[in-house]
C-alpha cells in the first residue's frame, strides 16, 4: 500500500483555502494492478463581487464606506478586504480599508478587485454650503446685512429670486457663481401695515446648479419698532 502525503491548498486571493488530505493505495502483489493516483478537490474560486455603500452620496468633504461581498464557485458567499480603487479622484477618493471622502461634486464609480473578479458601485459627491450668519433681524428703520457662503469651488450656485411677499428685502445679488462668496442684501425702512403680524419674516434661498434645489436659507425677519 502507498500513502500520498497531506497537501494543503493555498488559493488566489479572495478564494477558499483547502486542506486536503489523500491516500492512495496501490494493489501489489503478482497481479499487476497500477498503483491508484491520488485525486485533488479544486478550491472553489471567486465568480463574482457585489459592492454595496453605506449612502449613495456624499457631501464635499464628508465621508462613506463601501463593503464587498464575493460568490464564490461552490455556492458560498464571504465578505472581502479586496483592492479598491476610484475611477475620478478629483471627485472621490477611497481608502485601502473601503472609506470614501467627497472632493468635489460630480460621480465616481468605485471598484472592488479579488480573485481576478471586481464589482463597482457609483457615489454621487453632493456640495455643502456653510453660511455665516444665517439669521438677521431689523427695526422698522431697515439696515443693511452680509452673509458668507463657504462652499467648494467646484460648486455652482444663485441666490433665488425673493416672493411677492419679501418686497422689503432689496438688492440681493442673484448672479451664479462658483465656489464661496459674500452677499449683501437691504431691508426696505417704512412701518408695518396694521393688519401685520409682527415681526414680519422673509427668507433669502440659496439653490444649488444643476437641480436648482434650496441648499441653504437666510432668515431676515423686520420688527414694527
């Protein structure tokens, strides 16, 4: 009889490791018989990777993780530490350890790799607006107020334009732009119709390009006295 050794399999990265133990017995004797040849399970292999985030978008500077999970050829699934990597740096960055931080806005695809397999998930890198102060309050006299917008300079944004019913608050500048800014506005002087609850409250939208959605308020409000 012929004993074949224990073999243990290492696999490829992401792949399921072995052990496999053998024993070949070969019929001896006057009948010739040929030795039996020791057979090998194959490990299973990765056929394929899902990659999913903890949020499909980001804001600039913010962060998000993503997590992947590998088929493998006998059925079973395992969560992996596979090779990531990011197709648009300049929009997402992604760590070794699958962290994802917002650089600018736009959208990057990002890639798992193991086994040979890789599978993908894209994250939408959204703008956020810091506005400094986001509150005023005037007398009936009026005034004068400023606001700053910090925001990256790859973000694109306007000031909306006021209702018929904020009439009292002038001169906002509307003009699109990228990046931060400073921003003036008036409050008209006068007294508050009778009929008026006091005080009367406005707002001043800030919305973001594309999508035109408000990203950002100032609250004016205008007292009787």
């Amino acid at each position: 009889m012929t004993a074949y050794p224990t073999r243990l399999i290492t696999t490829a990265a992401g792949s399921v490791v072995w052990l496999i133990a053998t024993t070949g017995i070969s019929c001896g004797g006057g009948d010739g018989a040929t030795p039996t040849a020791p057979s090998y399970a194959t490990a299973a292999t990765v056929t394929s990777i899902s990659v999913s985030a903890s949020a499909a978008t980001v804001k600039v500077g913010m962060t998000a993780t993503v997590t992947a999970t590998a088929s493998y050829s006998d059925g079973t699934t395992a969560s992996i530490s596979p090779t990531w990597a990011s197709d648009n740096l300049s929009v997402a960055t992604v760590s070794t350890s699958g962290v994802v931080t917002g650089v600018a806005k736009g959208t990057a695809k990002i890639t798992a790799t193991a086994g040979g397999q890789n599978g993908s998930v894209d994250m939408t890198v959204q703008c956020s607006y810091d506005v400094t102060p986001s509150t005023f309050t005037f007398g009936s006299a009026g005034g004068t107020g400023e606001f700053t917008v910090e925001t990256s300079s790859s973000c694109e944004w306007y000031v909306a334009e006021l209702s018929t019913d904020e009439d009292w608050i002038r001169d906002v500048d509307d003009t699109a732009q990228y990046g931060s800014a400073t921003k003036t506005f008036r409050v008209k002087a006068g007294h508050l119709p009778a009929d008026y609850p006091a005080p009367r409250e406005g707002t001043i939208r800030g919305r973001d390009i594309p999508g035109f959605q408000t990203s950002f308020n100032v609250t004016v409000s205008q007292t009787a006295e």
